[in-house]
C-alpha cells in the first residue's frame, strides 16, 4: 500500500481563560489521554467544515472558528502513523444540552493553562500543548487562508 499522511483537525477553544479538552482513550495503549476536539477530514469536506463538526461530535459545543493557528506533520511513535494536522482557534458558542458524544470520548473538559501543563504527561500527542502555545503566542492566520474549490 503506499504511504499517505493523514489529514486530521483540531479545534482550540479558550473562553475565560480555560481550554477545551477531550478525554479519550489511546487506542495503542489504551490509557487515558487528553486531546483537543480533533479528527480525521472526511470526504467532501472542508477543514474548516471538518474542526466544526469534529468539536460538536467530541464536546457537544457548536463554535466559531477564528483563526489558523498552524500546520504540523506528526508521526506517530505508537503506531507509525503519519498525521497532517491543521489546527483551528475558535470561539465557543452554544453547549447543545444533551448532546451525545462520540463514543471514545471518556470526559469534556474546560482545564486552565497550569492544569494542562501539569498534565503534559497525559497528552496525546506532543501537537495538544504546541497547539496551546500557538494560541497563547497571539499568532493566529485568519481562515481565509484556506481555500477549497
């Protein structure tokens, strides 16, 4: 089979200072592991379509993205598997009140900066606490710098 990256998004959403995180379970190692809302793009879909849908499947908040925070080229130890993620800033708009999770997400949660740093063992991937300092950082691209056709 030839080797191909796979396109994934994640979502960054800060409101009064705390970040949204997922809780989820490492398919490798099966431990518990904190993540952004983040997946895989799906056909037909845009990024910016895909970190939208991705955050209200895995925390049941519909948000408004704000940015591009930036692009990384990941693989991954555990499974040799490459990423290419785009990561998203966005605003939270509206937690949907009985919204249903996707089922390997164990906990939502709004964690402060301190919090995630003294879990940084607990990540999933080394993109989750770059990704927060990118947006920490104040350097944000705007959306349009993404086009589709």
């Amino acid at each position: 089979m030839p080797w191909h990256a796979h396109v994934t998004v994640a979502t960054v959403v800060q409101r009064e200072g705390l970040y949204l995180l997922v809780e989820e379970r490492d398919k490798t190692t099966g431990r518990p592991v904190f993540n952004q809302p983040a997946g895989h793009l799906e056909p037909g879909e845009s990024l910016q379509q895909a970190a939208v849908r991705e955050t209200l499947e895995e925390t049941g908040w519909r948000v408004a993205l704000t940015g591009v925070l930036g692009l990384a080229l990941y693989t991954a130890p555990g499974n040799g598997v490459t990423y290419y993620r785009t990561t998203f800033a966005a605003e939270a708009r509206e937690a949907l009140p009985g919204a249903i999770l996707d089922p390997d997400i164990l906990a939502v949660h709004w964690l402060d900066y301190e919090a995630i740093i003294a879990n940084s063992a607990r990540m999933r991937s080394p993109l989750v606490l770059a990704a927060v300092e990118q947006q920490r950082s104040g350097i944000c691209y705007p959306v349009d710098l993404i086009t589709q056709s």
